[in-house]
C-alpha cells in the first residue's frame, strides 16, 4: 500500500505538533532580526539570503502574531515529512518504513528544533529531500527533465541558506563516483538544472557582491573567537545527540543500506562528503542536519525488510521510537513552563550524563533554560524600559535622540514591540543594521543599550553620560541579563564620521 493517504498523513500528523507546541514563550532573537530584515526588502542581507527574512515579515503583515510566525516553521517541517515519507516510497519501502521514518523524524532534536522556530534550516527540512528525491528517480529512470526540479530546489535551498550549496555539490560529487551516477551528470537537462539553480541564486550572490562580500567577513570574524570548534570525533558524536540518540541507529542502518544500494549510493557518498566537508570547515554541528530525514527513510526500509512477519519487533521499535521522541520533545518544543523545563533538563542531563556544554556552539552562551528557549524571554519588557526613558527625557532632547542597540537582537526587539510605544528606528553597528546606517541622526543625544557612551572603547566620545537603569528579566540569556542602559549627550563627533568603524558583522 503506497496511496497518497500515507504522506499526508504524515504531514498532518507533523504540522499538528508543531501548530500545537511552537507559539509558546515568546518571539527568539533571530525571530525579531529577520522580521525586522523582511520589512527592509533585498536581494540579500549580511548575514543571510533573502527567502526566510521576506516569510518572516510577510507572516506579520496584519499585526504581531507568534502563531502566524511559527506556523511557518510547521508547515516546513511537514512538507518535510511528506517528501520523507516519498522517498521510502522511491527505495522501495511500504507503509511500516514510512511511518518508521516518520516517526525519527520526529524523534530528531535538531529536526524537531528547525520545525519549532523561523530560522534558515526550516527551508531545507523540504527542498534538501526533494532535491534528493528528484534526483533518485532520475537514477531510477525517470524523465531527466525531472533535473529542472532538482534545480529549482537547490536554487530556493540557497536562497534560504548558503550551506545548501555544500549538500548540492555533494550529492553531485556521489553521482560522479558512480559509473551510473556518472551517465545521468552528462544529460544536457542536467546542465540545465544546474543552470537553473545558478539563476535563482544569481540575485543574492550579486547582492553580495555589491556589498563586498559582507558573509565572508561574518565567518571569519565567528571563527577567530566566537564559534566553538568542535574535534572531529565530537562533531560526529554530536550528530548522534542532534539526531536522538536512542534512535540514531536508524538512519546509521540508512547509510550503510545506501552504501551497499548501487542505484542509490550516491546519497550515502553525500552524506559522507558532506559531514567531511562541515568538519574540515568547523562548521556548527547542525548546518548538516537536513540530510537526516534522507538516511531514516534508507533505514527505515532496511528495517522493514528485515523484520517481515515480525509484529512483536515492529510494535517494539515503533514503540521506543515513540519514546525516545518523547524524551527529548521538551528541549527542543517550548512545551513545558519555564520551571519544569529547567527541571527537565537538567534531568536528561543526568540520565544521559551529558553536560549542556556538548552542544555548545558559541562562547558565552549560557542561561537557566536551553539556549534558545531563554533567547525567547525579555524582548517585550526591554521595548518597554527604553521607552520609558525615551520618553523621560526632555522633548529637545527626545526630538533628535537616537537608540543605539549592542546587537540585532536588542535592536530588533525595540524595533518590533517599540512601534506600540511611537519609538523612532533604533541603529546599531552589528550585521545588516550597520547597513541601514544612521537614519540621519547626529548621535548628540543617544539612549545606549548594553553600553556604557563609548568610555570603555571611545573615551571623551561624549561630554556627559549618566546611566538610566539596569534591565534584567526572568530567564533571559547570559549577556542580556543585568544590561546597562544609559543616556549620552554632546558628542564630540558627528555619528555619520564614526559609523564607519561601528561596523561589528560576527
């Protein structure tokens, strides 16, 4: 039985967990930054291409709303179970592989996280399977004209993220190390796929371009001190706690089942590329993760080939999937308060004797709750106090002040809640909103967050500075906990002279 019943299911069944468990807490940082990028329509942005800005900002066009905002999210990751479930269909699998590969993907942290909230990766949970998919028919006979399909995800995937261009030159790269692979690389409707891709990728590659490669200059400022580098054996170590590790044997079987598979061992050749490719770049150990759902639908049909007429064995792994899903669901689905998911976590910490640390990936991120859970606390209060102190200050000060945000969370936070309180654009120096500039302001009288007027790094920047108040919040991230917020006035320069060397692009 392979009816259309089965993927739908599937996708019905993901898009109702996420519906139900993603619009809790609060808006997370990166959230409010591509929101706030969506509002400022490119062809790119510093730190990224333009497809998940202009969705972020188009799911708020009729007013803040965290359900439309992680609906987006959801209904990736279903689309992602959908085609998950069509690519057991394509190596041969049936109903019980399908709801096996359903099943871990679900019980995948990182899956489950990219379904949760807006983020790059959300996209590629759907195009970097369909581009597989249409590429295994392809092997398997199928119309090459099937390769302008394959184009046209790939070139979408780059549009959503720049890693995609690593899962794309793999999957070639696997091709070409088969002599069957080999036959489909030389259709000319190959070429034309690939060209296609080219184009749709073209606008963001030339936006960058324009701006000098502002992305380049990001990653080499991340790797010098900000990123953590994982070694090789804990990269691949933290592939098995990003993919579940009670249930990572799945797509492991997956690999090597596609390994021994000639009409589909290319996939298995990219998997391995690909991983080879992130820890030789020391890339942060989820920008791989959605090949996963690629490997569970391999493995998955090796299972149910295994375990024919074994019903007790079926239900078993069917029910320890379930479980492990359920095990790590609340650290990665805002589906717990606050209290009970500190509790929580540091419960599985302890059954699994892992510390959080493994899966850091940046230096100086630390909180009560999981990373990402706590950047999803006290944007609301922190719009609040600046406009309180906004509109504290004199009116001929209040007329030509300007807010001046440490980092395009902070910005993006006032940007986004400051619009009920009348607050004008708020500036900073980090990432696209150093590109925005100075919105014609003079930087004589500046409310500075997370700052203290320049004396620690630009003595004498002001004649006078006085702080306003100290902003903390419940659960808030480490550097956002306690964060001064002063007001400066007098500057001795003109802003628009020092803006050049505010740039801060990590």
């Amino acid at each position: 039985m392979r009816s259309r019943a089965v993927p739908a299911t599937a996708f019905l069944v993901t898009l109702v967990i996420h519906v139900a468990a993603n619009p809790h807490y609060g808006f997370f940082r990166d959230e409010l930054y591509f929101i706030m990028c969506g509002f400022h329509p490119a062809w790119g942005y510093v730190d990224q291409p333009p497809v998940v800005p202009l969705l972020s900002a188009g799911s708020q066009l009729f007013g803040h709303s965290l359900f439309a905002l992680r609906a987006l999210p959801a209904i990736f990751a279903a689309a992602g179970a959908y085609v998950t479930v069509l690519i057991v269909f394509e190596l041969g699998g049936g109903v019980f592989a399908a709801a096996l590969a359903t099943l871990a993907y679900l019980a995948a942290p990182v899956l489950e996280s990219f379904g949760a909230k807006v983020g790059p990766d959300m996209v590629g949970l759907w195009l970097w399977p369909l581009a597989a998919l249409y590429v295994l028919r392809i092997v398997n006979g199928a119309d090459p004209r099937w390769w302008l399909a394959a184009g046209a995800a790939a070139g979408i995937a780059l549009e959503s993220k720049y890693s995609a261009i690593f899962f794309a030159a793999a999957v070639v790269i696997g091709l070409a190390l088969q002599p069957r692979g080999r036959a489909v690389l030389l259709s000319r409707w190959f070429f034309a796929g690939a060209l296609l891709a080219l184009v749709i990728a073209l606008p963001n590659f030339v936006w960058q371009a324009v701006q000098a490669f502002p992305m380049w200059e990001l990653l080499r400022n991340g790797a010098s001190g900000k990123n953590l580098v994982p070694s090789p054996a804990l990269f691949l170590f933290q592939q098995l706690l990003l993919t579940d590790i009670f249930v990572a044997a799945i797509w492991i079987i997956g690999l090597i089942w596609l390994l021994r598979n000639p009409a589909a061992r290319f996939l298995g050749y990219a998997y391995l590329i690909l991983i080879a490719v992130m820890i030789a770049l020391h890339a942060k150990h989820y920008y791989p993760a959605d090949i996963y759902p690629i490997m569970m639908a391999a493995g998955s049909v090796a299972i149910e080939g295994w375990t024919r007429r074994m019903f007790l064995l079926r239900t078993a792994i069917v029910a320890a999937t379930v479980a492990a899903a359920l095990f790590f669901a609340p650290l990665v689905l805002p589906v717990f308060s606050e209290t009970a998911t500190v509790q929580y976590t540091a419960f599985v910490g302890k059954v699994l004797h892992v510390p959080r640390s493994a899966l850091a990936t940046e230096h100086g991120r630390t909180a009560a709750l999981p990373e990402d859970f706590a950047d999803m606390h006290g944007w609301p209060q922190l719009a609040s106090t600046v406009a309180a102190i906004y509109y504290a200050l004199p009116a001929r000060q209040r007329d030509r002040a300007a807010i001046v945000a440490s980092n395009y969370g902070e910005a993006a936070a006032i940007d986004f809640f400051g619009t009920q309180y009348g607050l004008p654009p708020v500036i900073s120096g980090h990432n696209n909103y150093w590109l925005w500039g100075t919105h014609g302001y003079s930087g004589d009288v500046v409310i500075d967050i997370n700052g203290d007027c320049g004396r620690h790094d630009m003595p004498g920047l002001f004649h006078a500075a006085r702080l306003a108040t100290h902003f903390d919040a419940p659960w808030v991230i480490s550097y956002e906990q306690n964060i001064p917020i002063s007001v400066c006035t007098g500057i001795t320069q003109p802003l628009s002279s020092l803006w050049p060397h505010l740039r801060n692009y990590i």
